[in-house]
C-alpha cells in the first residue's frame, strides 16, 4: 500500500472578545514544514499527538502551518485569512487525510465561528477528505465544526495536561476509519450554559461525574470517542455554551442516548457551574490563614490564558497591602519597565510604576500602574522549555527581549492607595478584561489541588501563574518577587 498522505496542522487561539490586546498574525509565530515538526516532536500538545500518529501509520506529513497565540482579543482578520489559506491550500494540493489541532474557540474580526469556518472552507475544496479534530476543552460547539469533520476528540482534564493524548484519540480513531475498522458518526448537542471556568474542571464535581461518564463510554468501546467540553465563557458570541460530542461507529443512536445523559446532568447541575466570588481583600486574608504553602492566588481573568491585559496589578497589590511573604508574582507584562530594568541592570535598585499599562475600554476600566521599588535580580532572554505536565517539551518564547525576576517591596503610595477594598463594586474594578462579575478575580487555593488556569496556547504554558515550584517556607527570605516579561508570557 502506498504510504498515505496526512496533512498535519495546527491553528489555535482563544478569544477573549472583551480583551483589548490585539491577535496579529504574528501572535501565532506560525511555522511550517520542518520546523514545525522539529518544534512539536514528542511534545505534549495536540498537534504532537498527532505527530506520533501519522509516525506510527508510516505516513507522509505535510505540515503548512503550525500557529498558536496566547488568549487575546479578536483574531485580526489578515492573520485568520492567511493562516486559514495556508491549510487549505495544503489540502487542496491533495491529500489522504487531515489532523487538525484547533481550540474551539476561535473568533476572528470578520467571523465568530472561527474553526467552522476554516472546516467549511476545507469542504469546499475536500468533500470527502477523513478530518480528525483535536478541541480544547474550553470550546464552543457549531454545527459546522462537527457536519464539515470526521472525528472530534477534545481535552478532558484541566489544566490541559492530556493535549498530546487528544490528538492521538482522534488521530487513532480515523485511522482505523482510513483503514475500513469503522464508519465514524457523530452526534453533538449543547446547553446555554456559561459555565465557570473556576468551578467546571473535569477533576471536581460538579463536572467529574459527567467527564467520568464521557471516558467510561470511550473507554468501554460503547463509542469511538466521547468529549464534553466546558465552554470559554469570555467571548460575546452566539454559540457559547456547554456541549458535547459523540463519535460512533456507524450507528449513532447508542452517542444519541450517552448525549442525552451527559448533556442532561450538566444541565440539572447548573447552578454548581456558577461561581460564588468574595471580594479580593477577604480573599486574600483568607488566604493567609491556609498555613503552609504552597498557596496559589489565581487572579483568573488576568492570568496568562483567559485573554487579558497580564499587567493588571490588582491581586499584587492587595497581597502588598496585607503584607504576605515569601511571594513570587506574575509573569507580569510590561515592556517599558523591562526596558528601565535592563538598562539599570542586575542588583540595581529600581523605583517605577509598574503594570497597568493597558486600558480596557470593553469594560470601561482604566489601566492602574502600581508604583513598587526592588532591587533586580535576575535578567534572561525568556526562552525556557517547559518541564511541568502541560505542554510539556515546547519552547517558550513569550518574551521578545527579556525577563526580569525583582524582588520588590510596596511603597507607601500603593499602600494607601489599596486600602479600604471590601465591597463588591469596588471588587469589580480589580476585575480584569475577562472576568465581569463583581468580587471575582481572585481565588485563594490550597495548593494540593491544581491552579484552575487555562493553556490554550502550546508555547509555554505551565501549571500555575504565580508559583514557581514548591518552594520551602521561608525560600523567599520573606521577599516578594514578581516576574516581569517584555512580552505575554504563559509560564515562569
Ligand atoms: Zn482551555
């Protein structure tokens, strides 16, 4: 049998339509052939899962484009049409079957449905072309990303620690369908639900029993594939919701039956979705009563992967204010201050406003810098390779010029200025570009659980913002750190 041809490709961003940070194409630092491949072998993201798939299926592999930026506001609509143009175009050159790793999520200038779209246009050109579709699990369902793909596999864990696993479920699956084992089918349904993305991780109730339910089907063979996905609840888009699809051989009616259940406990367990916020200052008291630490502050709408601004001083602020110790903060995006710091230089002592450089018209909150002093301790080019569980072996290089890490300590200006901030409507101002409840933007966790943060980008994304490791108590010599970064920034 000649060797088949498969068409490997990655184009992944999730939209914050309320973000002001713009999404260019060059946010995706898109790479092609070679280079993509070098970049994603053996890595824990989609698009390596697949990889090893057509690797062991003795495949051909074209890869014209393997993008993915970090969350942001709307994609601009040059970048959507180039990127959307290089994997058609590779498809429409011909070939046996496409793996595409997508998020879901997508939305661009000129289209809300971003992955629909793209698959609508690779119909148009391949009516008959097997697709696999990798999805993180923070997508929004369409009708055209399910009637315009052959297979559908979503993540099933956050944080996204099963990425590559997700592109081999679905690249297995339509292997064995390119092979004539099965006739996959699908059946996808959803429910107006924007669920919380601090309270429907597939680990903890109210989303583990139905996540338990979908991998059970999977596993027990009943259906080829079974994935629920919780929705990205920081996009203004129609189709926001909570939804799932079911891949089945031939026969649809046993996914109908497993759709109806999940979908229908999701639904009668709405009200757990939501999540009940206190305002930042109890918050962070509270935290300082949860012993030894590691303790993760996750301030979820401005942390690295929901889509806004990284410079919102907020969170840093009040822990400044209540006087925690041993802290390491951020990555915290902010150019200017990395550009002072490199020009001071390393051990220098440094004064300035930090954060808050970007307004968010959006939700009509200005930028509010923090003025701190530290003393520079470490300056690097930003470029690591992630180690943690998620997206593990990809490169990060989130900052362009730099990475600072300064040990700072509050000035008397920021102290007043984050006194009295107790009620909610105050609380709403710490909310960042993606979080538009009142008295939310901040949780306080005991560390054995996960940081609930999302990665949808595969450049670097690590299992919490703000903690570095598991560090001993009193490793920090009572200082607090923050990592500043040149660029957005995933992980530290
Ligand atoms: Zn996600």
């Amino acid at each position: 049998m000649a060797r088949r041809k498969i068409v490997v490709a990655m184009m992944m961003h999730e939209t914050n339509t309320f973000s002001p940070v713009p999404t260019p194409l060059a946010s995706f630092r898109p790479l092609s052939g070679h280079a993509a491949i070098e970049e994603f072998r053996d890595t824990n993201t989609q698009i390596g899962g697949f990889l090893d798939v057509a690797k062991e299926a003795n495949a051909e592999v074209v890869v014209p484009l393997a993008g993915g930026a970090h969350p942001s506001g709307y994609v601009e609509k040059a970048a959507y049409e180039d990127m959307c143009d290089a994997i058609v175009g590779a498809i429409r050159n011909g070939c046996d079957a496409a793996f595409l790793a997508l998020h879901g999520a997508m939305v661009a200038e000129h289209f809300d449905d971003g992955e629909g779209e793209l698959l609508r246009r690779i119909r148009a050109v391949a009516p008959r072309l097997p697709i696999a579709l990798g999805l993180d699990f923070h997508s929004h369902m369409t009708a055209p990303m399910v009637e315009h793909a052959t297979v559908v596999a979503g993540y099933r864990t956050y944080p996204h620690v099963d990425m590559a696993e997700t592109g081999q479920r679905a690249g297995r699956t339509l292997l064995r369908a390119l092979d004539g084992l099965v006739q996959p089918v699908m059946v996808w349904g959803s429910r107006p639900m924007m669920t919380s993305t601090l309270v429907h991780a597939p680990s903890r109730q109210p989303m583990k029993d139905i996540m338990d339910m979908a991998i059970a089907a999977e596993a027990s063979g009943a259906v080829l594939n079974a994935s629920v996905f919780g929705g990205f609840p920081h996009a203004d888009i129609p189709h926001t919701s909570l939804s799932a699809v079911i891949v089945c051989d031939r026969n649809a009616e046993p996914g109908r039956a497993l759709l109806d259940r999940l979908l229908g406990m999701a639904w009668d367990r709405r009200d757990a979705f939501l999540y009940s916020g206190a305002p930042l200052a109890s918050q962070i008291a509270h935290a300082r009563t949860l012993g030894d630490g590691p303790i993760v502050l996750v301030d979820h709408g401005d942390n690295t992967a929901s889509g806004g601004t990284q410079d919102v001083m907020s969170v840093i602020e009040e822990t400044m204010r209540q006087g925690l110790e041993d802290v390491a903060a951020g990555p915290i995006c902010d150019p200017e201050a990395v550009k002072r710091i490199v020009e001071a230089g390393t051990a220098a002592s440094v004064t300035l406003p930090l954060g808050g450089r970007i307004d968010m018209p959006q939700i009509n909150l200005a930028g509010k810098p923090l003025t701190v002093t530290g003393r520079v301790t470490r300056i690097t080019d930003g470029e690591f390779v992630v180690t943690g569980p998620m997206a593990t072996g990809t490169r990060s290089r989130s900052a362009a010029a730099s990475r600072s890490t300064w040990a700072c300590s509050p000035t008397a200006a920021s102290t007043r200025a984050a006194s009295g901030t107790s009620s909610s409507s105050r609380a709403s101002t710490f909310a960042p570009a993606s979080s538009r409840s009142p008295g939310t933007s901040c949780s306080a966790t005991a560390t054995a659980a996960p940081a609930p943060t999302c990665g949808s980008s595969p450049t670097g994304t690590g299992a919490s913002p703000f903690i570095l490791s598991k560090p001993e108590p009193g490793q920090f010599g009572g200082r607090f750190y923050a990592i500043l970064a040149s660029g957005m920034a995933s992980a530290f």
